[in-house]
C-alpha cells in the first residue's frame, strides 16, 4: 500500500465502485479503468513516477484539501518512509504538487479489470485467479488471446508467479488450449514477470 492506513485513513488508493454487497463486479462487454496505489511492492524510482503517483491519488481524491495532499506528497517523496528511492526536497515537491492539485487532469490509466474485487472481502489469491479464469474463460465458447491476457494480467496483478498448468485450470481449459494461444509477446511478459517475483 503506498500510503500507511493509520496517517492517511481517509484517503481511497484505488477506483471506487459500489459493490452493493457483492463479492466482485464483473464488466462482461468492456474492461474498466482501474486506478490502484494499494499494490506497491516496489519502490518509486524517480521523480516522475512520483508526479504520476500523486496524480493517481489526487484523481482518486479530488476534494481533498491543499495541506492533507502536500502532507501526503511530502511523506511518499521522504526516503525514510520506504516508499521512494531518495528523498525529494520540500520545496521542489511543493512547487511539483502544487500543479497538480486543482487541476481536473486524468491520468493515463495503466490498469484495466473485467474483475474488480470488493476490498473489504479478503480472499486467497487463488480464488481470486479461478474467479477470473472462469468469468473470463466461459465469456464465449472458444478461448481467445484476449480472455488468456486478462488472466494474466491478473495474475501479475496478484504478484502469483504464472505456469501454463495455473491458467488452464483458472480458466478451465486444457494446457493445450493454453499453449495454443501463448504467442511469442505472451511469453515474454510471463517470463519478465516470473523473473521479477525472484
């Protein structure tokens, strides 16, 4: 989670929906945009990422107000926190942020998600894949690429290290199927994945 739950208990670190009570909401005909800081397993690593991480919150957050957003900004940009690389000084992160907040700009969206699961559900990883692979396995009655990326994507989502046998049983079909549908650009990203798990 970016930000630590007991300073910054208010804030929301991902999209909003109304789950109405349900475990999960499932977008059959079209993705929907995602926005989430809760899943930072990794530290920020410029002063960039930094800007588009506070774009994200303040996207997230948009009433909230000037001193609770500098706060938070200066928090992440410290070192100390473990959140950032290296420590930004409070100035050049108040000039920064300061062009940030108030400004209705939506940022690029690097998330999409035919699942959304409800946060106040806790459920082990690997429900939550089979979920996925079932919904997005038995949309049509053959498998396409598109189905195969959306559980991977959520996969990598989850941090779960993804095997050719794990995506046929999250999505019900056989390994061969998988295979099948495992293109060259799919590969890759599975093994650029798998080797940042290490």
């Amino acid at each position: 989670m970016l930000l630590d739950v007991d300073k910054f208990p208010n804030l929301l670190q991902e999209s909003y929906f109304n789950f109405k009570g349900q475990d999960y909401l499932f977008f059959p005909d079209k993705k929907t945009e995602f926005y989430s800081l809760n899943y930072y397993k990794r530290k920020i690593q410029s002063f960039q990422e930094f800007l588009y991480t506070m774009e994200v919150l303040y996207h997230l957050n948009p009433e909230i107000e000037w001193e609770n957003f500098l706060e938070a900004a200066l928090w992440v940009s410290d070192r100390s926190n473990g959140r950032i690389i290296r420590t930004y000084g409070e100035a050049r992160v108040n000039e920064a942020v300061s062009k940030i907040w108030g400004n209705p700009r939506k940022p690029y969206v690097n998330q999409y998600r035919r699942v959304v699961f409800n946060p106040s559900r806790m459920f082990p990883k690997e429900d939550k894949l089979r979920i996925v692979g079932k919904l997005c396995g038995g949309m049509r009655t053959r498998t396409t690429q598109q189905d195969l990326y959306d559980v991977i994507e959520e996969y990598m989502a989850e941090d779960a290290h993804i095997a050719i046998k794990d995506l046929a049983e999250s999505m019900g079909v056989t390994r061969q199927t998988i295979s099948n549908h495992l293109t060259a650009d799919f590969k890759e990203i599975i093994k650029d994945h798998n080797d940042s798990l290490k």
